[in-house]
C-alpha cells in the first residue's frame, strides 16, 4: 500500500481545521495539506449550524464570563480575554471577505445585538457592577444599560411584553453583536481550500491509528466507510480538531503531554421556533444567568439565528448527561477514554461535581412543557405549539490532573501540544468557534515557532491579522481601528 506523504494532516472537517488550514496555505501556498473528515460531508458536527449556539462570543452578553468575587466585585479579565480573541478572528474573516475567499458576509455572519438580561434585586445589582466595570474599558465602551421598561421594551418586546410590572429587571446591550453560522463559513473556507493545489480532503475517513516514527513524523492510517479503502498518510505535522473526538486520538497518539487528560461529556437540546409572526417580534441574543450548579454552557438564552439563509428563534440549551464524545459517536466513548493516567481524577471529578452529575440528569428528564415553562422566564407568552425540541451538538469539557493528583474539570479550551511541536490537539468547548482564528494562531506560535519567526511569515500574519503581535486589550486606537475596519467589511455597524 503506497503511503501518501503530506506536510500537515488536519483531522476533523470543522472550523478549527478549517482555519488553520487556511491560515498555512495562506503562509506557505506550496505546503501538502491533508484534511480527513469521518463524516460524509463538511461540518456536521459541533460545527454545524443547529449544533451550537452560534454566538460571536465576545463577552459582551455571557455573565459566566464575568464572575462575582466572595466581596461581591466582579471580575472581568475572561471577558476582556475572550472579547480581544473574538476580534482577532473578525479580522481573518474580514481579510478573507476583501480577497473574495468568503462570500458575502451576510451568508454566514449577521449584525445581532448582544444583551443580558436579569431579574430580582440580586442580579440587577450584578448586572449594574458588571456593566460599570465593563463600560470602563475601551473593549466594552459601547456597552448600554438600562432598568426603564421603555427601554427594555424597544431592545427586547418580546422579553418584556406582558411581565410583571413589578417585577424588578435591567439589561445591557451591544449593539454590534453578532450571529454567525458557523456551518456555512466552514464550508465556505474548504470549499476555496479545494480549489488550491496540494490540499486534499478525504471525506468518510475516520482515523483508525496514529502513531510516531522515531524520525518525528507521524503515520496516520484511516479507512473510507463507503468503500472499505485504506489510506497511509504520513506527515510531519498533524492537528487533532476533531471536537469530543480530538481526546481519544490525542491518547492514541501517546504523547506524553496527553497524560491525565479526560473529559466530561454534555448533551444539549434546544427549543425552536420558526414561526414568522414570533421570530419577527425578536432580534437579539438575550443571556440570562445559569442556574445553581448548572455548567456555563447551560447559560440560558433566547436568540435570533439565521442558518443557511433561514431565520429562526432559539431558546435553551438544556444540557443532558451523555456518554458519547460526539453527536454520531459511540455510547462507550466515555468508558474507552478512561487510562490509568486519568482515572484517578475523572473519579476524583464525579466525586466532587455530584450538584452537576444530578442537574444534568434531572434536565434529561424534564418534559416539553417543563422547558417552555422555562423558556416564560425570559418569553411570558410563549406557547407550548409554537416550539419544538432540536438536539444540539455534544460538548466535551476537559478534566485534567491537579497538583494533588486529582483532578479538576475545566469550561474552557485548551491546546496540548508534543514537546517537539509536531502533534497538537484542541480540546474542550466554551467559547469554541468565536476564537478559532486566535487559538489557530497559538497552535502556530506552539508547532511552528521558528518559522512564525522568519520576517516572511511575520508580515503574511500582519495581512491577515494586522493586530497580530499587539495587544488589543491594552492598545485603545489599535482597537478602535482594527474594529472600524472588521465591522465595516463584515455588514456589522449598527
């Protein structure tokens, strides 16, 4: 069997290879790619539209992003992070929507305000310490707040329409927010990918082995599901962004970095409505505040999506307990992860998150009307026959082994990378997607330093990204010209 030599193996058909991918043949035009996908088509899984929330997450609306201190101040540093990443990425797709490689951007991003919204005494005292900490820095300047049901009545009539008057509530607002479709821009980028010489793609090919060479490249074996076809690929460089499937090949692979890694699978599901005369009533995403014990992905949210063209609202996610790694993966996904390196902190993990295992199972339980009950919270009229129930994709949360050797679960991101550079693996969930072009970056920065070095490649990255090297979070003017710029080209001035 002839073995198919390559510069870089992408495993995994969503936006994280997909922009990686990018971001090389955009480096270096002449490099090998080969991108193998298990599924028969592009971003079907935690990258297609309907399997995530599509959030530009920004930090502008999520409140878990912003969390209170015992002495009731609120901490922003995630939300100043998060917000300066998304911007990094705006500025790659806005570069590849001025050199015709992204279509309009209308067809995978749209202007959507990005709000919060709270109720009770608490959380409007929250809400009112957050935006005043927020609104201080140039990031967040542009952020509104507001407590007067005239106001609230114009951001969100369908939130407020017919609540308690005497209800106490307040909202922020950004008016720059947006919803993108995350499926759409996926495909968009390989399509323009396959059209490029020397990048592949080899659809309905999971990985089936990995495995180093002692002269540091790596062989990859996968096997067409159609046609029963093996393939040998060997590269010098391979990237797991396989979503809840990076974890089991980053063990395969048995790098030493992958020791103690495990992972925490959630399922989510949310209510749908795509009535008209409902969806035109509301557009923005509104977030509200998680429930006790309830993981940051289960932050509740009413929102206005539009996914292939097509507008709908969507309400949730109500998470669920699951063992499966991936929507279309196995029921023993969880069990098979467990090695004797991790064990001892999964165990260590389901000991001490019992709160979670236990609301996670209870939202399993839970009937439509339990949902649509909680759905009034933010939409008082809402009716049961206007909403029904579409699963969402699987979200695998990284547990990782502590000082003391057990464990901690982590609702983030994170790369392991080999020690020689030539393997790195993306895992965990929130925020995902929205920082796909700055966690690309730091996977370059990882596995390729020596060339992200050379002044070639330090003056490709300042075409795509021209704030690479800077500090958004901390340079005002770069910020306020690099986001004129992004929310210009992308359709997102208000």
């Amino acid at each position: 069997m002839a073995v198919r030599q390559a510069d870089v193996v992408l495993v995994g058909g969503g936006v994280m290879s997909a922009t990686l991918g990018m971001i090389l043949k955009q480096l270096d035009p002449t490099m090998d790619i080969v991108l193998v996908e298990r599924l028969d088509h592009i971003a079907h899984e935690s990258t297609d539209g309907w399997n995530n929330a599509g959030t530009g997450h920004a930090g502008y609306c999520e409140l878990n992003y912003t969390p209170e201190t015992d002495e009731g101040d609120v901490t922003i540093d995630r939300a100043l992070q998060i917000n300066a990443q998304f911007e990094v990425t705006l500025q790659f797709w806005s570069y590849l929507v001025e050199q015709g490689i992204l279509p309009d951007p209308k067809k995978f991003i749209n202007r959507t305000p990005h709000q919060s919204f709270v109720w009770g005494e608490k959380d409007v005292a929250f809400l009112k310490r957050r935006f005043e900490r927020l609104s201080a820095h140039h990031l967040f300047r542009e952020m509104e707040y507001s407590e007067s049901p005239e106001d609230l009545a114009e951001w969100m009539p369908l939130i407020v329409k017919h609540r308690d008057p005497m209800q106490r509530v307040a909202a922020t607002r950004i008016k720059h927010g947006a919803d993108v479709d995350f499926g759409s821009l996926t495909r968009s980028i390989v399509k323009h990918l396959e059209t490029q010489p020397g990048f592949e793609l080899m659809l309905n090919s999971p990985v089936h082995y990995i495995d180093q060479r002692d002269n540091g490249r790596w062989k990859i074996r996968v096997k067409n599901q159609e046609t029963g076809e093996q393939t040998k690929l060997e590269a010098g460089f391979v990237f797991l962004g396989a979503g809840g499937g990076a974890l089991p090949l980053l063990q395969k692979s048995g790098i030493d970095e992958a020791e103690g890694y495990g992972g925490f699978p959630v399922s989510g599901q949310w209510l749908v409505c795509d009535r008209p005369e409902v969806v035109q009533q509301h557009h923005s995403k509104v977030y509200g505040k998680a429930p006790i014990g309830a993981p940051p992905m289960s932050v509740p949210h009413l929102d206005t999506r539009i996914i292939n063209g097509e507008p709908a609202l969507l309400f949730g996610p109500f998470a669920g307990f699951t063992t499966r790694f991936l929507k279309q993966g196995s029921v023993f996904d969880l069990i098979s992860s467990v090695r004797s390196s991790n064990l001892r902190p999964m165990l260590s993990v389901s000991k001490s998150n019992m709160d979670l295992t236990r609301y996670l199972i209870g939202e399993v339980f839970q009937s439509h009307s339990d949902r649509v009950d909680a759905l009034r919270n933010f939409f008082p009229d809402a009716r049961e026959g206007d909403w029904h129930l579409q699963d969402a994709g699987q979200r695998v949360q990284i547990i990782k082994k502590a000082k003391d050797g057990g464990g901690k679960l982590e609702f983030g991101t994170e790369i392991v990378a080999a020690k020689d550079g030539t393997l790195a693996a993306l895992l965990g969930a929130s925020p995902g997607a929205s920082t796909a072009a700055s966690a690309m970056l730091d996977v370059l920065q990882h596995c390729f330093p020596e060339k992200m070095k050379t002044p070639e490649w330090q003056a490709r990255m300042k075409v795509l990204v021209p704030s690479y090297g800077q500090s958004l979070v901390e340079d005002e003017e770069l910020l306020l010209k690099v986001r004129e710029r992004t929310l210009t080209t992308l359709k997102l001035k208000p």
